[in-house]
C-alpha cells in the first residue's frame, strides 16, 4: 500500500509538473499567434501543417509555421568543424536547434539527479535498507547520465537507417536531373523537394547543403559537412564520389548510375541479410514460448490420465 501511495504520489507530481509547463509554453506561443492573425489580411491564421504542437516540441526539431519558412532562411547551425562530441550527436539525430543543445544539456545536469532522487524515494517508501537505497541511487545516476546519450543514439540510428534506404532512390533522381541538363545545385533543390514526405531528413539534409552553397560555402567543404552530420556510410561514399568525380573531370552521370546500382545491390543485401537472421532470432520465442504450451496442450490431458491411474488416492481418481 505505501509503494502504491508513493508511485501514485510521484506520478501524479511529474504530470502535474509537465502539464503547466506545456500551458506555459502554449501561451507563450498564442501572442504571435493573435499577432499574426490581426496582420493577417483574410482575418485567418496559417493552418499549420504539423497540427497542434507544444512550442517546445518544435524548437527542438527546428519546424516553425508557414509564415516564419516564407519570412527567412534556414542555414545549417553546425559546421563540418564545430561537430564534435553532445554536437556531432544531436546533429546525427536531427536536432539543430540552439534549443535542442540546450536541452540536452539540460537533460545531462538534471537526469541523474532526478533519478537519483527517485530512486532514494522509492526506496525510503518501500522500507529498503540505507545500503541498498544508496545502491539504487548511484544505479539511477548512472542510468540518468547514460540515458540522454541513448535516446539520441536511438533516434541517430533510426534516421540513419531512414536515409541508408532512401539514398539509392535519391541518386536515380539526381541522375535524370543531371542528364537533363540540371545543375548539382538544382538537382539538391529538386531532391529537397521530391523527397520531403518520403524521406524528410534526406529532404532536409541536401536543402541544408544547397542552402550552405548558395551562402557561398565550397561545394566541397559543403559535402563533408554533410557526410560528417549524417554519419552514414553509404552518404560518406557518396560523396567521395561527387568530389572525385569534380576533381577528376569524369562524366557525373555515368558515376551516378554506376554508384546507384551499387548501393542498391547493398541495400538488396542488407534485406537478405535480415530475412535470414529471422530463423535465429525466432528460437527464442519458439522454444520458450510457443512449445511449452503446446506440450501441455498436447501431453497434459495424458499426464492427468496416468496420475490418475498411478496415484488414486492423491488425485481422487479410480485405478485401473
């Protein structure tokens, strides 16, 4: 009953708390709103595409209303030399914002803190020991100090995974743009484009890119930074291939095509590879799970018999 009270105390504290943070936010947010609506010449705010999202949520991923994409530009915060260490990691998983960095570190400071004193709570509620409630409390410091860092590992792999598939698709794209006489610059505005409900963080990743050339950045210097933001292979190969191909004068289509089929031959591979890992992967849920129940399924209705039969009087069966 007191671990009940406790949990049920601790939860109720943690939406309470999250629940006026997001009524915060959303009337920090409806000001420009009323703002925008009074300059508005038709008297209506912008639907906004994304739906009804905390303020919060969209500084961090970076998305604003249609009217603030129309009214400026969007220019990549990270450089190929200012990605190092929390950066590096928060770029790979599509967080650019200056907010994101600041909530990430943020998280980093506060996390084992806050489970730290969680777990010295729960302890004192259930009635553990002094030992095994410091146990617990330096397990839950290490657990909030590694948490931050695997959430963002989790999404960078997620997003990775997302452009590895929609890479070969993009360059077949970009070899129909060049063989029709488009520019590199073109063709990344025309994948930006294409791209931006299939695949957005490939979208958004060669809008960055074209955004970064058309501010004046090298071509060159613009491609590294984005093997380096997106951590892909696959992207990495890429674009060696763009800058060798540059540099050594060679026809960009032909090396689009060649490269095309190869990272779909490796994409081909890949889903071989995991269609036949599922053989291994399914021992587990068939030996532990389904075969137990289907030997008592299938034997248990004869082993009552033979109780039955040996021991009578346990069972309060008749013998044979």
């Amino acid at each position: 009953m007191i671990l009940f009270i406790a949990a049920s105390t601790f939860l109720a504290t943690s939406l309470g708390v999250l629940a006026l943070f997001w009524w915060a936010e959303t009337r920090k947010e409806s000001i420009p709103r009323r703002f925008r609506k009074v300059m508005s010449p038709s008297g209506e705010t912008a639907k906004v595409p994304w739906g009804r999202v905390p303020g919060w949520v969209e500084k961090l991923r970076g998305k604003k209303d249609r009217d603030a994409l129309q009214g400026e530009e969007i220019v990549a915060r990270v450089t190929a030399g200012d990605l190092a260490g929390g950066k590096l990691l928060l770029s790979q998983a599509g967080y650019r914002t200056a907010a994101a960095s600041r909530i990430y570190r943020g998280a980093k400071v506060g996390a084992p803190f806050l489970f730290a004193a969680g777990t010295i709570a729960f302890g004192k509620a259930t009635g553990m020991p002094d030992k095994a409630v410091l146990l617990f409390a330096a397990a839950g410091t290490v657990a909030g100090l590694s948490l931050p860092d695997a959430f963002l590992k989790m999404k960078a792999r997620k997003r990775q995974e997302e452009i590895t598939d929609s890479l070969p698709d993009v360059l077949d794209l970009m070899t129909v743009c060049v063989e029709a006489g488009l520019g590199i610059n073109s063709a990344f505005v025309k994948i930006a484009e294409e791209f931006r409900l299939s695949s957005p963080a490939l979208s958004g990743e060669f809008d960055v890119v074209n955004r970064e050339m058309v501010a004046g950045k090298p071509r060159t210097e613009a491609l590294r930074a984005l093997a380096n933001r997106t951590g892909v292979e696959d992207v990495k190969s890429f674009v060696a291939m763009l800058i060798q191909t540059e540099k050594l004068g060679t026809s960009l289509a032909q090396s689009l095509r060649v490269h095309s089929d190869s990272l779909r031959l490796k994409r081909r591979q890949r889903a071989e590879e995991a269609a036949a890992k599922t053989t291994i992967k399914l021992v587990f849920p068939l030996v532990f799970l389904l075969f137990p129940a289907l030997f008592i399924v299938i034997l248990g209705p004869g082993f009552i018999q033979i109780l039955h039969v040996l021991f009578p009087a346990v069972t309060g069966g008749h013998g044979g």
